[in-house]
C-alpha cells in the first residue's frame, strides 16, 4: 500500500504537470474526464481498475461509509481508503483539486505538504 507522503507525492506531481481540472461538460468535477485529465483520486485510480460506475460520489462522502466502489477502486489501486488518516488526506487533496484555481493549487499543496510534515 501507498504511505501518506506516496500519495501525497503522486497527486501533486500529477496535479502540477496536468494543471487544469478534471470536469464534465457541465462543469461537475470528474475522477476522468473525456479530455483524458484526471482528478487528485481519480490520479490514483489505475487503469485497469478504473470504471465509469465509481464516477459521480466524491472521496468526501467515504469519511463515514464503510465501503463503496471508489474505495474497492483505490485499494485494488494500492490506496486503503479504509484508513480514517488516508481518507481525510484525500478529502484535503481532493479539495485542492475541486474548490481552488489552478493558479493556486502549487501554495495550496505546498501548506497542505507542511501541515503533514511531508515537506
């Protein structure tokens, strides 16, 4: 399984090469978008796991349920999404993604990294 910092690690490099979001026509945030971008969870997700059905319910509403596809998604993908700690950084990774603009998102990450002791 990926420790914290992997995860951590991973999204951002992602994040910051792709430098823009992941989103439907409309709008709605994606795991994968039809422009080929991904998401900070939907990065983590490997190809071969990857299914359209985990679509449409964000990381943040695992914080209370117990299973669900996406979180079958990431552990077959090396991600125990069924770790409260794991869980609540992907919530935070996700919210860099979701709620910030692109422009943001290198300071964003970058006090997210320190309130972890990552960096």
């Amino acid at each position: 399984m990926l420790s914290a910092r992997d995860i951590y690690e991973r999204v951002c490099a992602h994040l910051l090469k792709q430098r823009a979001v992941s989103e439907d026509e409309n709008g709605s945030c994606r795991l994968r978008s039809a422009h080929g971008r991904k998401c900070a969870i939907g990065s983590l997700v490997k190809d071969d796991v990857y299914d359209p059905a985990i679509e449409g319910t964000g990381i943040s509403y695992y914080r209370h349920a117990q299973d669900g596809k996406l979180l079958r998604a990431l552990y077959a993908s090396d991600v125990n999404a069924y770790d409260p700690g794991i869980i609540e950084l992907l919530c935070e990774l996700e919210q860099v993604h979701d709620d910030a603009s692109v422009d943001q998102w290198p300071h964003l990450l970058s006090a997210l990294g320190r309130r972890h002791a990552f960096i």
